[in-house]
C-alpha cells in the first residue's frame, strides 16, 4: 500500500502550517479536525464543501498534507486524516491550541 509523502516532525517548517491555514477550505477542515479529534475520510472532513469540486478538495488536502498539518492513512480506497496535533505542539508549543481555539474569520 502506498503511503503519503508528508513531514517528519523535526522537518515541519510554521510558515507552511500558518500558509496552508491562510485558505479559508484549509481552515475549516482543520478547525473541523480539531473541533472532534478524530479521523476523517476525505469526504467527511470537506463536509462543509460539498459544492467544491472533489479535485479542488483533493489539492487542499495536498497541500495540508505536505505542510505537516495532517497524517494520511490508506483504508481500503478511502484516505483517512487525522491532524498532527502532537506533533506540531512538540514542535510549536500551543501553536494550534491558539489559532484554532478563537473565532477567528478568515474568509
């Protein structure tokens, strides 16, 4: 099964989390994680989206992968992500207990 090129978590850079978070779709599907840690398939975590495109949706789960934001996991034909919350606090302390703790509107 192939696995998904993401970062390890000495090589997460905070100006490609704090970029990837600057989408208003990327916010949200981060907020959407975080709000109910837990692990999403990609159509349940874009919920809130189903009138964009499953390519746009796909490219944005991309880039918050390649960011470090998420872990993906194959299951079948479906990917599961869960956010890298621990990973990203060991590196920024706090960073997404901050950002996404507020009611910030980004859009």
């Amino acid at each position: 099964m192939r696995q998904e090129k993401q970062p390890r978590t000495e090589d997460l850079v905070i100006t490609d989390i704090l970029s990837a978070l600057g989408d208003p779709v990327r916010f949200a599907i981060i907020k959407h994680l975080y709000e109910n840690k837990c692990s999403l398939n990609c159509t349940q975590a874009a919920t809130p989206f189903a009138n964009i495109a499953k390519s746009t949706l796909s490219g944005h789960f991309r880039v918050l992968r390649e960011s470090g934001l998420i872990s993906v996991r194959k299951q079948g034909v479906e990917s599961i992500n869960t956010i890298r919350i621990d990973d990203i606090n060991s590196r920024f302390p706090k960073l997404l207990d901050s950002i996404l703790s507020n009611d910030y509107n980004i859009a």
